[in-house]
C-alpha cells in the first residue's frame, strides 16, 4: 500500500486538499513545509508519493524532492508538483528531477485523481508513466 | 537694510558737500599761500634794498668821517714835531694861534705832561691864574697813563671847560726833543659839524646815523632828534659789532626804542663804527601799496576759482543727471528687450504692472494664458499683495477657462528703481511673469500611470499568485461542501465550507483593493494617515511577489503620534516602487554572486518618526536591502526620469523619479544613500500629530469596512 504526502504552505488549502481526497477514501499525510516533509517521510518509511507546492517560504519544492531523493536512495519514490505559477522555467525543473506530473493550480480535482490513481496503482509501481 | 542704504545716500550727499568745500578750502590756500610768497618775496627784496642802501650810506659816512679826521690827525702830528718842550706859556699860545686847523676845530689846547693846561688858541691866557687841572679827563689821562699810545685818541663828547662848548677831543701825544711823553694837544672838535652833515643825509624821519666809540658811547648820533654821548655798550648788538669789521645792523635802538634795519662799518683807523639804520616801520611802508594789490589780487583770484569750481559743479552734477538719464533710459530698454524675449517663449507670459496701468510684455494676442493673467493683476487679491510686496513671490494659481483647468506658475517680481536716491518701495512697479505648468502637469500624470503600468507588469505574476491560492481554496472548499451535501452530512459540515469560502473572498477583496491604485488617478485630497497603513497596503500588493522571490520583508518602529499629510494611494505606489526596486536589487545580486541564500535576503522598511526643537516635525519611512548598495558611479542619477540599471525590457525607468515627483509634492524629500549591506531609501515626510485627524479617511474607509 502506497503511502501519500502532500506538503503546501498554506494551511486552509492543504486542509480542504485532504478532505478531498479522504472523500474518495485516500488517507494523506500532511506537511505545511519543507522541514516537516522532511521529519515526516524520515519518521515515516512507508510514506513513498510525495505531492508538493513548488513555491514554499523554507525550501523550493524541487529542491526537496531532491533532497529526498538524496538521503533516501534506496526508497522508490514518486513525486508530483503543484504550482501556480506555472512557469516554464519551473516545470523545466520539474521534468529534470524526474516528476511524475507536474499539475497547475488551482487544482483540476478530476485531474489530480487521474494522476494519482496511476501512481498510486500497485502495477504502476515501479515508476513508468 | 533699506535704513543703512539711506544712511549711505546721505553721506554721500555729505561727501560731496566736502569735497565741495574742501576744493574751496584748497583754492584758496593755494591763492592765499601764493600772495603771500609773493608778498614776502617783495618785502625780502625791498628789506634788501635798504639795507644795501643803508650799507652804502655807512661806507660814505665812514669815509667822510676818515676825511674829516685824518687832516687834524696829520695837522696835530705836524704840530707835535713842531713842538717844544721849552716854550713857555706864551711861546705855546702863539704857536697855537698860528696853526693854521680847519675851521671844525673850535679850540687847540696844550696840556703839559702833568696835565695841567698850558695854552690854548684863544684868547690871551691869564698867566697870574693858576693853571686849570685836566689830568681827570679820560682825553688826557690816556696819553699820561700811555693807554692811548702813539695814535689820536678821539673822546666821547664833553663839554669843554675851556671853550664851554659841546666837543669831541682829538687827542696826541706831545714829545720833547729826546722824544719823551711831554704833554698832550687837544683839538676840540664841534660835534654840530657831524650832526648837521648827518642830520641833512638822512632819507627818512627814523632813519639812524650814528657814530659810536668802542667804548660803547655815542659820539654823534642823528635821527629824529640829534644827540650824543648815549652809552650803548650793554646791548648785545654793539658786542656784536666789535667782533666785526662790518655787517647787518637789525635791532631795536636802546635809546629811542624804535626797531631798525641797517648796516655798520668799522673804520679801520680809528676807534669808531658808522651805523646808518632805518625804520623798520618805514620800510613796511614802502611794502604796504604792493601788499594792497597783492591782496587785491588774491581776493579777485580766489573769487574768480570759486566762481570756476561752483560752474564746475554744477556742469557735473547735470552732466552726471544727464548721465542717470541716459543710463535708466538704456536699462529700461534693455529691461524691456529682455523681458520681450522672455515674453517670447510658448506658455510665458509677462505683464509690467505700474501704477498708471498694465502693460502686457509678451505680444501673441489671442494667448489663454496672458488673458487669464490679465485677468489676474486686475483684481483685489493681486493689488492687496503688492502693497506687501519686497521681495519676489512665487505661487501656484489654478484658473479655469471654458471648461478647462489651467495650472500657472506666477512669479511677482518688485522692480527696484533704478536712481538708488529715489524712495524704495513707494514706486509700486512689479512684473509679472506667468508660466502655464497646464501640460507639464498633465505629462507629470500620464509618466506617473505610465510607471503604474510598468508596475503593474511587474507584480502581476506575484499576484496572479496571491489570488491564486484563494481561489484554490475556494474551489476545493466549494467541492467538498458539495460533496458533503450529496452524501448527507452535518450542516454544519456546509456552514463550514461557506465561511471558509466568505474568508477567502475577503482576503481575495482586500488584494484587489490594493490594486485600484493602478487603474486610477489620484486622489486629489491629502488626509492624514498613519505611515505603516501604507506600508501594509504596498505588502499587499507586492508582499507575494516577494514571497515568490524568497525575499523576506521585516518591518519595524512604528510612528503612533505622527502621521503624515499624504494621498495613501501614491505613498503606497512609492513604496511598492521602492519594494521592487530592492528586489530586484537582491536578484542582481543573486544573479551574479550564484544562487539565493535562504532566508538571507531581506528587505527592512522602518519608520521613525523625528522630533528635534526648531525644526518641523518629520516622518522617515527608510526602505533598506542587502543587494551591496547602489553603484557611486550612478547614485546621483537614479531619480533622474527613464534612468535604469536594469536590463532592457525590464525596467522603464520610470519608478524612482516619479516616486520622487510624488514625495516631493507631498512637501518632503526621498533620498538614496548606501551602508554597509546595501541601498537605503528614505522618505521624509512633514509630520502631523495623530490626535488632529479624527475626520474620515476617503481611502481606507470601505476596505476597512469589510475586514
């Protein structure tokens, strides 16, 4: 069973975020920033999706998932980012760490479940898109 | 001032008046030193001439004297070899009978060597009698004591006891055959002969010839009256005398007190000086008629040079009146010419205003701008201000012609009379120079939407953001309110969801009311306001931007007692400027030094308010980053207009001198200086007290409504 976490600094979104999702029975842990995901997937070893606003005040989304990547290497992750800026820039790097997709916000609800069905699939696994 | 100018016209009046009368003073010392050169130069040569005269004179006395004497001298030497010591009385009278003397001689005596009178040559002698003693006179007692030597001796005047008559007596020696002293041959001499002979030479009633012994006794002495046997040998003069053989006689006589010029001679013969003198009253006389003309003359001169320098004077006091003239007439010219091409220039206008009426300098007819200023000096205001009128006056006036606004700058200009002598200030001639500042203001409003703009470009993406993330909240709120409500759970689960949504729209409001500013002109009312409302609403609007930008903004101090007189909207503007100006700073920087250090960068806005005695109260409102500061090279040209360090495309240029243009007409200053980490901008703003501003604030009034 795959384990989500979705990290954004703003508290009333990542609030209603996970209702969302628990609505469709998908159980998320939840960090406001960069540090606490960190703490979080350490304290957590089964937690392996990561879903994470890009612009945060701590630490840059991507850089994160680089982070993680680089203390944990021998856990499978997959990662998707949320952005509202859009920027072309931003996505550049997102493609680069090796996201799974890169999502617009506001979030298309439709979407996100799209894309998190496929990651979270047991067949998907191991990371092919 | 105007007191010590008049103070120095007045000295200069004072000055002339000296010189005026200093010339006077000198003309007439000139001609008064010239009559007097001349007069004693006159004198000097009239003084010179008598006493040549008087010289001349004592020479022809002397002589006449040695030739008067040195016949007797001879005939009583003759006498003397003649003479023998064995005549009896009466051998010694018939000798003396037969000599043969000048007729100046009234007696011829022989005294014996005892001094006892022998004969004489008058009549017979009474031989019974017994013989009279002379030895006692000084003529006889030189010869026996043989003081007198071998030469005539001439003796002062006595009267002869013999002839009973006023005499001179020459005296000698008489020698035996062995050539011994036997007796002495007086020749009594008439002291009346020299008196007369002088008497009748003299020029003038004072005038003095004397004949005076070493002794210092007069002989013969004629001036006014004739006299003799005066003894003048106490008198420095006649001390003088014996040193010399001749020389200036200038003195004032012992015996008659009267004051002489003359000469003295002495013979070199006998024991007698020649003094011919005059009377120095009398030469002074002979002066006095040249003295009259002199005088004539230096009154006449002097009063011809006075007449000459009053002329003089007055031909340059007009000459120098012509010249003012002259000179203002030019300079109104001029003041006229320079002011016509003042007048000249598109949205000028010069008017001269002047008692009598008003004159419009500048020509083009038909100009809004002089019939609105014409307008202008014609009315009470205008007229109330000259009278208080010293110094230049510059205002603002807006008028409204048509339907449309005009803004002119009025610069009221007191012209200073040209002639420093005339009264200041009671001559009310002003000019008047308008310039319409109508289509400047209305550039200065379009550069200031144009930087809006460029602004709003800039903060777009920063909040396209910020409404972003309500809007994402809205959503997802919306949808699971939905949600809840098909799957039949609690009201109040709904009520939830809504006012969750209602929150997010306030705060989305509270956004776009911040952006107002960039679609609208400014307010034209100041209100006060307290300084860090302003600075919230420019987080507002930028506080994301910067957020995005990892740039974190610190806000301290905070002013509750001074608030600032300010349109908030364009003090917000000013601040989002001076915001994204050091953000982009900080990304120039991060750009070149390589990647952002997290939470490194900061911006620091601080207001201070500041109170010092005597000067105005300010508020400072200082927006500070760590981007190293703005290059020395540039600093003075940053508030220049379309001045930018940035790169092409990103920058108009624009922001820092509008922001300047705005805190300047709010009365305060912006000003850029550099620290130790980076550039610190500073708005300075006059200072109201809080307590004074309970009125309704126009802007903030409805958003603060709804939070």
């Amino acid at each position: 069973m795959s384990h989500l976490l979705i990290v954004d600094d703003e508290p009333e979104y990542l609030d209603e975020l996970i209702e969302a999702l628990g609505f469709d029975d998908l159980k998320a842990h939840s960090a406001r920033n960069a540090a606490q995901a960190l703490a979080l997937v350490h304290t957590h070893p089964q937690v392996n999706v990561v879903l994470t606003d890009i612009r945060m005040p701590d630490l840059d989304g991507i850089r994160m998932l680089n982070e993680i990547q680089l203390r944990y290497p021998e856990r499978a992750f997959k990662f998707i980012v949320m952005t509202g800026h859009a920027s072309s820039e931003d996505i550049t790097r997102a493609v680069n760490a090796g996201v799974e997709a890169c999502l617009p916000k506001p979030l298309v609800m439709e979407e996100l479940q799209r894309v998190l069905n496929r990651v979270l699939a047991p067949s998907g696994g191991d990371g092919k898109s | 001032m105007r007191r010590l100018l008049r103070l120095f016209q007045a000295l200069n009046l004072g000055r002339r008046a000296l010189v005026v009368l200093g010339s006077i003073m000198l003309l007439a010392s000139i001609t008064l030193v010239g009559a007097i050169l001349l007069f004693t130069l006159h004198h000097n040569a009239e003084v010179k001439e008598f006493r040549e005269l008087a010289q001349r004179n004592a020479y022809l006395v002397l002589n006449s004297f040695d030739q008067t004497v040195a016949p007797i001298d001879a005939a009583l030497q003759n006498f003397d070899r003649e003479f023998s010591a064995k005549w009896t009385r009466q051998q010694a009278h018939e000798a003396l009978r037969g000599f043969s003397l000048p007729s100046s001689i009234v007696l011829l005596s022989i005294v014996d060597r005892n001094g006892k009178l022998v004969a004489t040559s008058s009549d017979q002698p009474d031989y019974a009698a017994p013989q009279i003693d002379l030895s006692d006179r000084e003529h006889i007692r030189v010869h026996m004591d043989g003081s007198a030597g071998e030469s005539m001796f001439i003796s002062k005047p006595v009267l002869g006891r013999v002839s009973k008559q006023w005499t001179i007596q020459f005296t000698r020696a008489l020698h035996a055959e062995d050539g011994s002293f036997a007796g002495v041959v007086v020749a009594s001499f008439n002291i009346q002969e020299f008196l007369t002979l002088y008497s009748r030479v003299r020029t003038e009633p004072n005038a003095l010839i004397a004949l005076i012994g070493f002794d210092g006794v007069v002989r013969a002495r004629a001036s006014a009256n004739t006299s003799f046997g005066g003894d003048v040998s106490g008198s420095q003069t006649f001390k003088r005398m014996l040193t010399m053989n001749e020389g200036t006689y200038e003195t004032s006589s012992v015996i008659d007190g009267i004051d002489r010029i003359g000469y003295f001679v002495r013979s070199q013969r006998y024991p007698i000086i020649v003094v011919v003198a005059f009377d120095k009253a009398f030469v002074w006389a002979q002066t006095n008629d040249f003295r009259k003309v002199i005088w004539i003359t230096f009154i006449g001169l002097f009063l011809m040079l006075a007449a000459v320098a009053v002329i003089a004077a007055r031909y340059l006091q007009l000459q120098d009146r012509m010249r003012t003239g002259i000179i203002e007439a030019s300079a109104r010219q001029r003041e006229a010419l320079f002011l016509q091409a003042i007048g000249r220039v598109p949205g000028v206008c010069v008017i001269h205003v002047t008692v009598d009426g008003v004159a419009q300098v500048s020509e083009d007819e038909g100009n809004v701008i002089a019939e609105l200023m014409l307008d202008f000096v014609s009315t009470d205001t205008f007229r109330a201000t000259l009278s208080m009128l010293r110094r230049p006056l510059l205002s603002l006036e807006h008028f409204t012609r048509d339907g449309q606004e005009y803004e002119v700058q009025v610069v009221i200009a007191p012209l200073e009379p040209i002639r420093p002598g005339s009264n200041p200030g009671a001559t009310q001639e002003v000019v008047v120079f308008a310039l319409d500042q109508t289509s400047q203001r209305i550039e200065a409003n379009k550069l200031y939407q144009m930087s809006k703009l460029a602004s709003l470009g800039e903060v777009a993406t920063g909040l396209a953001h910020e409404i972003n993330q309500p809007l994402g909240v809205i959503r997802l709120a919306a949808a699971n309110g939905l949600t809840g409500l098909r799957r039949g759970l609690a009201h109040d689960h709904l009520e939830s969801k809504l006012n969750r949504i209602l929150q997010q729209t306030i705060r989305m409001s509270r956004i776009i009311d911040h952006m107002r500013i960039f679609g609208r002109t400014s307010d034209e009312v100041f209100a006060p306001s307290e300084p860090t409302e302003s600075i919230e609403g420019a987080l507002q609007v930028v506080g994301a931007q910067l957020r995005l930008q990892n740039i974190t903004v610190q806000v301290r101090g905070h002013s509750d007692h001074d608030w600032v007189m300010c349109r908030q909207d364009q003090l917000e503007q000013v601040l989002i400027n001076l915001l994204q100006n050091a953000a982009d700073a900080i990304n120039e920087k991060r750009a070149r030094g390589g990647g952002e250090a997290q939470g490194l960068d900061t911006i620091e806005l601080s207001v201070s308010p500041c109170r010092s005695d005597g000067q105005k109260p300010m508020v400072y409102i200082r927006v500070k980053d760590n981007a190293g500061g703005v290059p020395d090279a540039v600093i003075e040209k940053v508030f220049q207009p379309f001045f930018t360090t940035k790169p092409v495309g990103k920058g108009t240029g624009l922001g820092l001198s509008v922001s300047f243009g705005i805190i300047r007409d709010h009365g305060g200053t912006l000003s850029v200086e550099n620290d130790a980490t980076g550039a610190v901008f500073t708005i300075a703003l006059p200072a109201v007290p809080a307590d004074m501003t309970g009125e309704a604030r126009p802007y903030r009034g409805a958003s603060a409504g709804m939070a």
